[in-house]
C-alpha cells in the first residue's frame, strides 16, 4: 500500500517539475542570443552588396522586357538556320584556315623550345647522378632556373600575351602565334617532363649504365616507353590552342575569333552558329587525329 | 692486367632508388676483395638478397662504394671526372635480370641499342628510322633461336624471348666486360644451356671477362671455371670449381629463412619498404 502509493507520487513529482521548469523559463532566455548577430549580419551584407549591383548596372529584368525579350529570341532564332551563303563560307573557309595556321605554327614554335627545355628539367636521364644518386650543383642551378622560365611562361594566360604583341606589332595573327608559342611552351615542357619522369625508367637507366649519352638514352629507351603519351598530350594541346586562337581573336589576333567578335556584335546569329559549328568539326578532328595515332602507337 | 680488382669493398644500399632499406645497420656489400682478370669468367652464386644484384651494379660503375678501394681496367672510376667515369662505363656492358627493352620498341632497335655509345647521335637518330646494321642483329639473334623476331615489337615476345633479345644486345656490343644477372631465370634447361654456352663462346672469342650471376648451381659449376659465393654481403669462398664441394654449397644456402638484416626483405616494423622493387638494378 505504502510502495505504490510513493511510485505515483514520484511520477506525479516529475510532471510537476516540468510543468514549473517549462513556466519558469527565464524571460532573457526566450530571445536567441544569435538572432541579433544574424540580423546584423543580413543587413550588413545588403549594405555592402546593393551599391554593388548598382555599380556593376545588376539589372536582370531588362532580360525580360519585351525589347530584350525580342533581341534574344532573334539571335537565337538565326542559330537554327547557320549562315551559308558562298560568300561567307568562302570567308569562314579563309578565317578557319588561318586560326588552324596560327595553333599549329604556335604550337609548333612552342615545341622548339620545349623539347630542350624538357631534357633541361627532367630528373631522369642524368648521367651525374648514376651510381652516386647525387646532381652535381650547376646542373640542379639550371634546372631550377629552366622551371621557373617555364612557370612564368606559362602562368601567364595566352589572353594578356596576345593582348601584349598586339599593342607592339599590331593587329593580325602573328600575335596569335607568339602568345600561343609562349604559354604553350610552358605547359609543354612541364607535362612533357613530367610524361618522362612517370614512366618506367629501367631501360634508359640500363642504356646510361652500359656508357650511352643522354640524348640516344631518351631517344632508345624514354621515347618508345613514352611515345604515345606524348603524342596525345600534344594533340590535345593542339586543340586547346584552335580555342585559344579564338578567343585571342576577340582581342584583334586574328583567325576565327575575330570574325566572331565583329558577328557578336552585328548580333549575326546565324554566322555565329556556322563558326561554332567549325569550331565543333576542328575539335573533333584533333580528337580523330589523336586516336589514330595512339593506335599507330600503342 | 686484372679488369677489376676490389679490396675491401663495402657498399651501402641507395635507399631511394633501389628500394632497400637505407642507413640499415648492414651494409649490402661489406669488406670485400676480389681480383677479376681480363678474359677470366666466373659465376656468382649465393642466396636471394646476398648482394648479387648490388655487386654486379658496383662493377657497372653504376653504384659508388662507400668503402675501399675499388678499380676496373687499372682506373678508379670515381676519381675520374664525370665524362671519363662515363667513357669507362662504355667497356663495359651489364645485363639486368628484368630485360630493360622498352614494350613498344622493335626488337632490332633494341639490339642495335647496344652500339649507342660509341654512335654519334645523328647515327642513333637514322637507326630509328632505319635500322643501321639489320644483319649483325639478325646474326645476334639468330645465336639465340630468334632470328625470326627480328622486326617484332618487344611487347609481343615471351618472356624468355625478351631475356633471350637483352642478351642479344650483349652479344652486339663491344665491351671488354660482361656483366649479366641472371641471365636464365625465364628459360627452359635446354635454353639455358644454350644461353650459357652462348656467353661463354662470346666472351672467349674476344677475350672479355664475363662475370655471371646465377641460381642455377649445377649450371653454374659446369659452365664456370670461377665460383664466387656471396651470403649476406660477404664473400662465402672464392674457389676454382674443383674446389667446391656439395658441403659447402648446403651451408651457403642453408638456414635461409634466418639470414640476418637481408636487402630484400627488411624487417618491416623498423623500415616500410615498396614491396618488389628491390630485386632488380
């Protein structure tokens, strides 16, 4: 009688504190004392970011007046049917031509100073370090120096190289070129050193111990072990530089791009989408390009 | 005139590249001696991870001894200059045991590799695209049953074929030493006969020294006049072939398991190591 009668008296007990608990909650504990900061933090960041949009003319419902509405829709409208007559294909095929010269002579200039850059800067190959596994201090202070001509060469976009030569020799492709050939040039040497470094260096070690140079060590023992790597890698850096030709374009290095900066701005939809689609065809057949040789290769 | 002569000798493991333990309390070769006379050939012999590999690389000139004193043909190659040091290393031709031919390579491009060092590179750049001296790779080859692969890719031959095409290579160039590791560990008994005679003739016809590392004791015993036994590093016996006995091969070999501190398997609480990347130079 006495048991359960306490076991109801605690349960009730238990109620009751959580009845007086949740009554007697302090007053300065029912504000959440963040909710000030976050307030402050809204306001704040609409303080900074209005004078913002109104700087930079942020105004996206003029998308969606009607005038807009209709500029848009025209453009795009012009995409469906690319411009074909003879006339402006005779152009393209002209402007095609020229943006495929101006990535292949870039990268080409690119390669020439690449490839000795390469041998500078790889690891392998070194015939100082053979048996002892130490370089000797001038040839760690020219490699060095090597990579970081090329970290400069290549940190630089293609874009401020090509706006560079176009202040010094003007308007044209061979700006283009010089850009192309010298950001090129240090992508090319770091990825090709790097393709020689990953890959397996038995033979051309071999080749060293048994009293080879350098030079007929790359060529005998790293060159097969690596070839088609670095065929695919040149190709597709080909292809980089068709799309950067194009954009080079846009800043007055000639090619392609700079036809489609002035249809842009005649807002010539349709010519615009037959240079898109040229671009598309160009791509494709560097991807083409590079199966065939890997399968030559590989 | 000795082609090599070692006087105690001691190599430490090259921690980086050969993937042995570094700065291990052992050293791979210690306080070695050895005389090798000019046209003399001699088989080495030992447990895995005696330092077979290590010594045939330090007479390549292509490990520097850490210890004593050490010449090939009357010359300490690593008190010459760099240039010199690589001249000497053109006398010589070593043979790893993992064939170092490039997969996607030609067979007699690889063969003709062997004359690099004394082509200019002009030379080296017209052999790959048209090979210099077809029939002399041909001839090598054919030593070796491979006549027929001559303008195969390396990546299509077996890998006894490769072994067999790395020796190829050897038997095309011009050095006065032959250094060869295990030259027989993909071959059947009837090519390893072949293959051994075949060094053997080779290296006597043009009076080269022929230093040989091999599993093979049988072989060993009846192809070599020499026996250089290596255990731990440390010369075993050093003796004419008449002179071994069937005892002292058990003890080189006995007790295996128990050896202490060998290269190629380090203890693994002190060191961790890449598994499989000691063996080979």
């Amino acid at each position: 009688m006495h048991r359960p009668m306490s076991a109801r008296s605690s349960t009730q007990l238990a109620a009751q504190s959580a009845a007086r608990l949740a009554a007697q909650l302090p007053a300065h504990l029912h504000r959440d004392p963040a909710w000030r900061g976050r307030i402050m933090a809204c306001l704040l960041t609409v303080f900074i970011v209005w004078p913002m949009l109104v700087l930079s003319e942020f105004k996206p419902w003029i998308l969606w007046d009607w005038q807009s509405l209709s500029a848009t829709g025209r453009f795009l409208s012009d995409f469906l049917v690319p411009a074909h007559d003879p006339e402006f294909l005779q152009l393209l095929l002209r402007e095609t031509w020229q943006t495929v010269a101006i990535a292949t002579a870039g990268l080409a200039l690119a390669m020439v100073v690449a490839i000795p850059a390469t041998l500078i800067i790889t690891d392998r190959l070194s015939i100082s370090a053979l048996g002892t596994g130490r370089t000797r201090l001038p040839a760690r202070l020219l490699r060095q120096g090597v990579r970081w001509l090329l970290i400069v060469l290549r940190s630089v976009p293609e874009l401020v190289w090509a706006l560079l030569f176009v202040r010094i020799i003007g308007f044209g492709p061979t700006a283009g070129v010089l850009a192309i050939a010298l950001t090129y040039c240090g992508m090319l040497g770091k990825v090709y050193a790097e393709i020689l470094e990953s890959s397996d260096t038995h033979s051309t070690d071999t080749l060293l111990a048994n009293g080879s140079s350098r030079l007929a060590a790359l060529l005998y023992g790293a060159l097969p072990e690596s070839a088609s790597e670095l065929m695919s890698y040149t190709v597709y850096r080909w292809e980089c530089a068709i799309r950067g030709s194009v954009v080079m374009g846009f800043v007055g290095a000639g090619g392609l791009g700079q036809r489609m900066d002035e249809s842009m701005k005649m807002l010539a939809g349709a010519e615009v989408s037959s240079m898109l689609l040229v671009f598309v065809l160009l791509v494709a057949l560097a991807d083409l390009f590079s199966k065939i040789l890997r399968r030559r290769l590989g | 005139m000795p082609t090599y002569h070692l006087q105690h000798l001691t190599v430490r493991h090259r921690g980086a590249s050969s993937g042995a333990p570094s700065g291990g309390p052992l050293p791979a070769l210690g306080d070695l001696s050895l005389t090798i006379e000019q046209g003399e050939q001699l088989a080495l012999i030992g447990p895995s991870g005696a330092g077979k590999t290590t010594l045939l690389a330090t007479l390549a000139c292509a490990q520097q001894p850490a210890n004593g004193t050490f010449t090939m043909f009357d010359q300490d190659p690593w008190a010459l200059g760099e240039a010199a040091r690589h001249r000497l290393r053109a006398r010589l031709f070593l043979a790893p045991q993992t064939p170092p031919l490039p997969p996607r390579q030609r067979v007699v491009t690889a063969v003709l590799a062997a004359h690099l060092p004394q082509w200019s590179i002009w030379r080296a750049l017209a052999s790959l695209f048209k090979p210099a001296d077809p029939q002399a790779a041909w001839q090598a080859l054919a030593r070796f049953n491979l006549g027929d692969k001559l303008y195969s890719r390396v990546d299509r031959l077996s890998g006894g074929e490769r072994q067999r095409c790395g020796l190829a290579r050897l038997l095309l160039s011009p050095a006065e030493a032959l250094l060869v590791d295990e030259p027989l560990s993909a071959l059947d008994p009837v090519l390893s006969e072949l293959t051994l005679s075949t060094l053997r003739e080779e290296a006597a016809a043009r009076n080269a020294t022929l230093v040989c590392s091999l599993h093979q004791v049988d072989l060993a015993l009846a192809h070599f006049p020499r026996i250089v036994a290596l255990r731990a590093g440390r010369i075993a016996f050093d003796l004419p072939r008449e002179q071994v006995t069937p005892q002292m091969i058990a003890q080189l070999y006995q007790g295996e398991p128990a050896r202490p501190a060998p290269p190629a398997a380090p203890e693994p609480e002190t060191l961790p190591v890449k598994p499989g990347a000691g063996a080979c130079l």
